[in-house]
C-alpha cells in the first residue's frame, strides 16, 4: 500500500467546494481545521473522504453529503466557510 505523503505518487487536485460546478461530486480533502467552525463542519459529515454533490451555488451554498450508510442531508453553507473546504472533483 503506498503512503498518501509518497512524493512518488500524483497528487490529486483539490479546489474549493464553491468551485464545483452545480451538479457536480467530489470527495472532502479538507475543512479549515483551525477555524473555529471545524468542529462544526465535522458534526455535519464535512470529513475527509465524505462525498458531496453541489445542489446550489450562491448565499447559502446547498451542499449533499452522503454517509457511509448510504443515505445523506442537505446542509446550507455560509459561502466564507463553503470557500475553505476543500474538495477534489469527482469524473
């Protein structure tokens, strides 16, 4: 198994989550963890890995996110903290 920091390998791109496009996934690769709305973010399933499709962009950013029991929610993101978390866009 190779390392996630193992420079020998590409390392995926990650763009802000108000960067994607309506209608389009992508995985969490980070939240702002020295904000203060991390713990936040976490209790609402914005955790690395957590797979989330933009349902609207704007004031609030509608964002689903899917748990790993199949199902998901919506959440409403203020656009200051959607623009800190960090996403890499899914094909």
């Amino acid at each position: 198994m190779v390392s996630a920091s193992d420079p020998t390998q590409p390392q995926p791109v990650t763009i802000p989550l108000t960067q994607l496009q309506r209608g389009r996934k992508g995985r969490i690769a980070l939240a702002d963890d020295a904000s203060p709305d991390s713990a936040m973010l976490r209790a609402m399933g914005l955790k690395p890995q957590a797979e989330v499709r933009i349902c609207r962009l704007g004031q609030p950013c509608i964002v689903a996110v899917k748990n790993q029991c199949g199902g998901g929610c919506r959440i409403g993101l203020d656009r200051s903290i959607a623009d800190r978390v960090m996403v890499c866009p899914a094909d």
